[in-house]
C-alpha cells in the first residue's frame, strides 16, 4: 500500500474524532508540534511495556474499537511474542500496523508515548501492564528536555493520568 494511501484512510479512520476535539486536544497538538520542532534527535530503543506511559486516554467510540481489534489481533500471537519477549517494529507492522512508529520521549524510568497511545493501550489489554515484553519505539531526544517534559506531564495531568 502507498504511503500516501495509508495517510489518507489513517486520516478518514480519524475523521469522527474531530467533532470531539476540545482544549486538551488542542494543547497535545501544540506539544506534538513542539516535540517535533524542538528536537535535537531520534533513535529507536528498546523499552519495557511496563514502562510506557500514555499521555492521554483512548474513550472515543471509534478509538476504542481500533483499540480492541489491535488487542484482539495481539492475543491471537500472544503465547509466540511472549516467548520471544520483545515486539520489534517488523512484528508490530504485521500485526497491527499503523502510518506512523510508537513515538515516545523519555521521563526518568518512564517513556511518555505521544504517538500510538492506542497501540500502547492493545498491547496492556493482550499482556498485562506487567509483561515483561520490550516494544520498539522511535524515542526523541532533546538537548534540554525540561519543557517538553513539563508540557507532556501537563497533557497527562489535563487527561487525568497523572
């Protein structure tokens, strides 16, 4: 599928969530923008699942659903990626695809997902937010990371996560 296919059925996929946007949502996407303004770099890594945090809920009719379904294709391989331990980004591509990586930032001993917080959410529901499974992320780095921390601490605390 082309790259610019998947953009567009991932952004008809997000079409019903507009008419739900509110101030939080608003004030994610200006740190998102941020994040991708002000970096100084990205790598991919290796984090625990355990230690990925959401920055905000997935409680949108539709999200919920794709949620679901990207559990529901994770536990029908769960035993297989258990054994192995790890959902690199090939598998996690095969399994439950998406247009973008997992993109987190880092936060001492926790990773602030701020892209695929709806993967992030199939992978608890099929695992347990105990598994010892790594996932692969695309982590991005800063110089100086004390804003964007404060800003994405803020969008959590805006969605009741912390």
């Amino acid at each position: 599928m082309s790259a610019l296919r998947r953009w567009w059925l991932y952004l008809l996929g997000k079409r019903s969530e507009v008419a739900a946007l509110d101030y939080k949502d608003a004030y994610m996407a200006k740190v998102v923008m941020d994040i991708h303004r002000l970096r100084s770099g990205k790598a991919q890594a290796m984090v625990p699942l355990r230690a990925l945090q959401p920055i905000h809920r997935i409680d949108r009719e539709s999200a919920l659903q794709a949620t679901h379904a990207r559990a529901q294709a994770l536990r029908a391989r769960r035993e297989e990626l258990l054994a192995r331990g790890r959902l690199d980004l090939a598998s996690l591509n095969e399994i439950i695809p998406s247009v973008s990586q997992i993109k987190v930032v880092r936060d001492g001993e926790r990773w602030l997902a701020f892209e695929g917080n709806g993967r992030l959410y199939a992978m608890r529901e099929a695992f347990g937010e105990d598994s010892g499974l790594t996932v692969e992320v695309e982590e991005y780095r800063f110089d100086r990371p004390h804003k964007i921390l404060r800003r994405l601490r803020k969008v959590r605390r805006l969605n009741a996560l912390d």
